[in-house]
C-alpha cells in the first residue's frame, strides 16, 4: 500500500476534533459504522482501515488496515468492535 494516503488520512484525524459520528461523516463522507468501529476506505478503495473512535477524549484506535479482499472475508467483524 502506497503510504500517501494513509499520511493524509493521518494528519486530518490528527489536526481535527470531532463531537459525534454524525460531525465526523462531514469530514469522512464514506466512513461507516459497524457496532463501535468505524470503517475508512483508504486509498481509492484498495484498502479498509476499521477503528475505534473515543469521541470524548478524542483518541483513534487502529484495529485493522486490510486490503478490500480481506475486509470482505469478514474475519475482522469476530474481533472486539
């Protein structure tokens, strides 16, 4: 995976502040939950990166970067969202 968009992924969570999922999705249009993950496409879609968002304290936890291959196996959703 090329590391451009992941770096740019990472300097907007970086130098952003979001209140609630519903102020997130105006920043990340195609985010999606999934019970307390939100899932990124990264890279055109090539990639999937699923994390947990800690709204009050404002911390990111990366549990999975997969290729769109991966994430579609569905192995990821048995991990602690």
């Amino acid at each position: 995976m090329g590391e451009t968009p992941l770096k740019t992924w990472f300097q907007v969570i970086s130098s952003s502040t979001f209140k609630n999922f519903a102020e997130f999705r105006q920043t990340f249009g195609s985010a999606d939950l999934f019970k307390n993950c939100t899932i990124f496409n990264i890279s055109g879609n090539s990639f999937r990166l699923i994390a947990a968002i800690h709204y009050k304290s404002q911390i990111v936890f990366i549990r999975n970067i997969l290729t769109h291959t991966d994430y579609d196996k569905e192995k990821w959703k048995d991990d602690r969202c």
